[in-house]
C-alpha cells in the first residue's frame, strides 16, 4: 500500500526532459481522439473561423461553427482544426 | 494550465489509487478496455496502470485511427498520390503506416507530391493555392474528426472549389466495440469510454454495452485523474451490482453530444455496407463515404483506386493487439524489428498507438521488472 502510494506522486509527474517530451506529449493531436483547449483571440462571424492560441501562445485559425457564436476569450476544444466543444469556465473534478 | 494541470494533481491521485484498493475484491481479475488511443498514450505516460491493483488489468482497444487502417487502404492512397498532377494531402501520423510496398513517405521520396497538414482546412487552403492542381485529403479518424473533414467539403462546396476532393477513410466506434464484445477470444469486465468521440455523438450510443452486454462503461477524459477516476465509477459499479453508462467527463460531453456536427455528419457522409479494419476484418456500416451530394468531391470516384485487399504481414500482430487479446510486448518483433523509426504493424506508427506508446513510456519500467 505504502509502496503504491509513493509511487503516485512520481508516476504522476511526468520525467525526462522537455524537448524529449515534446513530440510525444502531443500525441497524435491530428487525427486520433484528442483535442486541445484553446483562447479565442479574433472571430471572424462571417466566415466562420476564429483566431485562437493555446497556452504556449501558438496560434491557428479554427472553425468555430459547431460552437458558434463564440467571442474573444472563450475556451475551446478544439480537434484538426475544427472546435468539437466549449469549455466552461468552472472546472468540476 | 487551466482544465489541464487540476487533473494533474498528484495528492488527489493519491486518494483515487487508494480508493480504488478499497474497492476491487481479493482474488477477482478485472479486466477493463480502454477503448480510445488517446487514453492508451495517457496510460503509459503517466504510468497509471502502476498505480493499479495487480488484479486490476487495463486492454487496449481499437480506438487509435491510424492503427485500424488495413494496408489495403495505404496502397489506394499511394496509387492515388502517384496519379498525375494530384497534391495528396494527409495527417503526418499517416505518412509513416507501411502499405504491401513502402509507406507515403516513400511515395514522397520518390516524387508524389504529399503533403502533411494539421486539419482538413490546411488541404481546403492548399487547393485554393493551386488551382491548376487536384488537391486530395485524406480523411481519418472516427466521429471526433469526421466533424471537421465534413465541415471542411460543405465549405468547399460552398465556395465552389472544383479542385479539392476527399478520400474517406472515417470510421464510426460502436460497430467494432459490438464485433470485441461478440468475439470469444476476449472476456471484458468493463469500459472506459472515448472522451472526444463522445463529445460529437453523446453518451446515448454507448448504452447498448450495459442494456445488452451486461458491462459498465465510463466515458472519461484524458487526463490522469480522469482515467483513474473512470476506473473508480465502473469498479464501484461493479461492487454495488449496478451496470450502467457514466459520464466522467461532463465537463466536455454532453449527454446529447453535439447536434450541429451529427448534423453536418449526416449531410456529408453515408454509411459504408462494409469497412475493414486492420487485424479485425470487415465489420458492417463501420465506415463513411462522402454521400450522393458531395459525389464531385469523392476522390474515390475521380480516380480509380486498386481497391486489394493485403494481408497483414504475418510478424505483425497488430490485429490481436487492437482487439486486446496480447500486450504490445509480446508481439514477436515489438522493440525489435518493429519500432516507431521503422515500424511494421500500425500500432507502432501513431503514438496513440498501444505498442508505440509503450514503446516510448513503458517498456523502461517492464525492463526494470524482468531484470
């Protein structure tokens, strides 16, 4: 039991270096089942798509369609491209 | 980072591991698939099948796209790059996946031209770009992605784009997890469900596993807490006798999923009568096509494809890895002749891929335990 829980905190926290990490914490963000939240920093209403960055400041544009309308500061799932869902501002664990 | 680090925390994990020991019976083996990639890699990144009880076995299922595309398919899109002034375009994980003779990357060496793009929109912008050119995407993916590929040919309908066309390669999630759960080889004891997937279609789809199986299910997110406690609701389901769908992730998935991108969805695509899948066959109304209305959009149908089947290699058991029946390491050439710089088998391709995921985190605490 002890020995289970010591090993939590260190299977939790994620070794090795950062550039190691890099391409593969990312995972396959293209085309498998993740998406990543995402700022909304410009909407374009009219074509559909909106300016958005994730928390490393990266941008894309993004089509908002399925969660319009949207506006500036709003957090969004978002997968190849397309956001699939809102994120909502309380997070309930 | 906000929705992220909160189910990171490892003081909470630590309650959650400890609530799970609580919760299994000595000398019962619970065996649970976790159907999504996206869970697979999160698995053995953050080392939670250690955490688990020994009783307590995690199986990868089939939820990776690139892993369940047959070779058959990689050879289509090969012909299909090879065809005269044609810009094929595809996700990167895919350029990698070996068809019966090389993969698109060889193709790329030897003059297609293909291109890698991050979403269906990239290959749209592309195809504005070179007008004089047919610009081919190659979709993948299951419902979480099929939204944007369907998004992406509305648009192109929309603004009269003649040079861009779709080879679909889209794939819907309850059909294989039916043709896992009718096959004898796997005895299951419950599910973690697919957290995107289920942002598009709901929860709804996935009541058939209790109703006419029998099994828990608990759709889950990707973060580490979100695994763990998935594990929690479906062993606590199984303590009390109750078998039912439990929603882990209500702060992504709404019960009813996305209306607008079911609808989008049922525009653009129709069913497949049939679809292979690497390692399980063909499986029935498993895949998407473009529908009758975005038939000039169907690369399927500009260009003739070979459309053979082709066998698996036979040192690759991608097949009984997807279906959960043996660990990524006890296929024959996993680590050896098969690793994500030259892999054979799909599952080492994608690092949503269950061998190349734990290629890349797992195998190091395995070779700590055999030595």
């Amino acid at each position: 039991m002890t020995g289970l829980l010591n090993n939590v905190a260190a299977a939790l926290a994620p070794s090795g270096s950062a550039c190691d990490r890099d391409a593969i914490d990312r995972g396959c963000i293209t085309c498998g089942d993740v998406a990543i939240p995402l700022s909304v920093l410009r909407v374009d209403g009219e074509r559909g798509l909106a300016l958005c960055k994730d928390d490393d400041g990266n941008s894309e544009t993004v089509e908002i369609e399925l969660v319009a309308p949207v506006a500036p500061g709003d957090r969004l799932l978002v997968h190849a491209g397309t956001a699939i869902a809102r994120l909502s501002e309380e997070s309930p664990v | 980072m906000k929705h992220v680090d909160e189910f990171r925390d490892p003081a909470l994990g630590r309650v959650l591991a400890g609530e799970i020991l609580g919760l299994v019976e000595a000398g019962r083996h619970y065996k649970f698939m976790e159907v999504c990639g996206g869970h697979t890699h999160s698995i053995y990144k953050y080392g939670i099948d250690d955490l688990l009880p020994a009783n307590v076995e995690l199986v990868h299922g089939p939820g990776c796209p690139v892993c369940v595309i047959p070779m058959g398919r990689v050879d289509d899109a090969i012909a299909l790059a090879h065809e005269d002034n044609v810009i094929f375009t595809c996700f990167g994980d895919m350029l990698r996946v070996p068809g019966s003779e090389g993969s698109l990357l060889d193709a790329k060496a030897e003059g297609a031209d293909i291109r890698m793009v991050y979403s269906p929109l990239d290959a749209l912008r592309i195809a504005k770009s070179n007008p004089e050119r047919d610009v081919i995407f190659m979709a993948i993916g299951f419902e979480t992605t099929a939204p944007s590929t369907a998004l992406t040919l509305r648009r192109a309908k929309s603004e009269g784009v003649k040079n861009f066309f779709c080879m679909c390669n889209h794939v819907t999630i309850v059909p294989p997890l039916r043709a896992l759960l009718d096959s004898p080889d796997l005895r299951l004891d419950g599910f973690i469900g697919p957290g995107h997937v289920s942002t598009v279609v709901g929860v709804r789809p996935f009541e058939f596993i209790p109703r006419e199986y029998g099994k828990p299910i608990a759709v889950a997110g990707f973060e580490p807490l979100d695994v763990l406690h998935a594990i929690h609701m479906i062993l606590t389901q199984l303590k009390e006798g109750r078998c039912e769908v439990e929603n882990q992730y209500a702060r992504v998935v709404p019960y009813e999923g996305n209306p607008r991108a079911l609808e989008v969805m049922a525009e653009v695509f129709e069913l497949r009568p049939h679809f292979e899948w690497r390692g399980m066959g063909f499986i029935s109304q498993s895949g998407l096509k473009l529908s009758k209305a975005y038939a000039d959009l169907d690369a399927e149908l500009r260009y003739a494809v070979p459309g053979v089947r082709v066998a698996d290699p036979k040192a690759c058991q991608c097949g009984e890895v997807l279906k959960g029946v043996i660990k990524p390491w006890e296929c024959k050439v996993f680590g050896s002749g098969c690793t994500p710089e030259r892999p054979i088998g799909t599952c080492m391709v994608s690092s949503e891929g269950a061998c190349a995921a734990y290629y890349n985190y797992g195998r190091f605490a395995r070779e700590r335990e055999v030595v």
